[in-house]
C-alpha cells in the first residue's frame, strides 16, 4: 500500500511539475494575434506614427512625420508618398483595370505633374498637367 501512495504521489508530483512547466514557458503578455479594426503606433507625445486601419476598399497603412504629416502611404490599390504638408506627390497604382505612376510637383495638390496610364484593354499612354491640373500634353 505505502509504494502505491508513493507511486501516486510521484505522478501527481510529476504532472503538476510538467503543468507548471508548460505555463512558465508560455508569456501571457504576448498574444498570438491582436485583431482590431485600426492599429495606431503612436510616439512618447502620444502622436500618431503609423495608422493600420480597414477602409471602404480595404487595409491601408499610412505613415507621418514627426509633425504628425501624412507622409507614406499603402492602400490596397496605391502606393505614394507626400510631401512635408502632406501633398502626396508621388504614386502608383491601379484602379479599375488602370495601372498608373504619377509624379507631382511639390505642393500641387495633383495638379501640375506627370503621368503614366497602362490600360488593360489599350495602349499605355503619357500626360502631363500644368499649374490648374489641365492637361498639356498627351501621347497618342
């Protein structure tokens, strides 16, 4: 009887050590996933660095300044960057069957700048707009 209770007690004894083992070894503090509909990376001051957040479209990633500027961004269809007021001068995407790489001069809020269209269905083509966003020239 008394080696019956020894050999109870050394399995009791052995799967509380490997139960308290197992819960050592995994960090509670550090999730497998963190699910939300808007992630915010913010500075010291509590500003806002990075922004990951669904949209009408999609997921988006948007990246600021120190100043708290827009200035990178991710959407599920463009790629751009923008300038210190948060001017996006610089892009690339596609919508509806449109690939396109724009160009904008500093501040123009998409006005005056280049452009190249890759349509699906035609032949690519080239624009440039001037200071009022009208265009100037084209290619065929």
């Amino acid at each position: 009887m008394k080696e019956r209770v020894w050999q109870v007690g050394l399995i009791v004894v052995v799967l509380v050590a490997f139960w308290l083992g197992n819960a050592i070894a995994r960090d509670p503090g550090i999730p497998d996933v963190i699910q939300a509909r808007r992630f915010e990376v913010v500075d010291k001051s509590g500003r806002v660095q990075i922004r990951m957040a669904t949209g009408e479209c999609g997921g988006m990633i948007i990246v600021y300044d120190s100043d708290g500027t827009e200035r990178a961004f991710v959407f599920i269809d463009m790629v751009g960057v923008a300038d210190s007021k948060g001017h996006s001068f610089a892009s690339m995407g596609e919508s509806d069957g449109v690939g396109a790489i724009m160009l904008f001069g500093p501040g123009s809020n998409h006005k005056a700048g280049i452009a190249l269209f890759v349509p699906k269905d035609t032949s690519p083509f080239a624009m440039i707009t001037g200071d009022d966003g009208e265009r100037t020239w084209r290619t065929p």
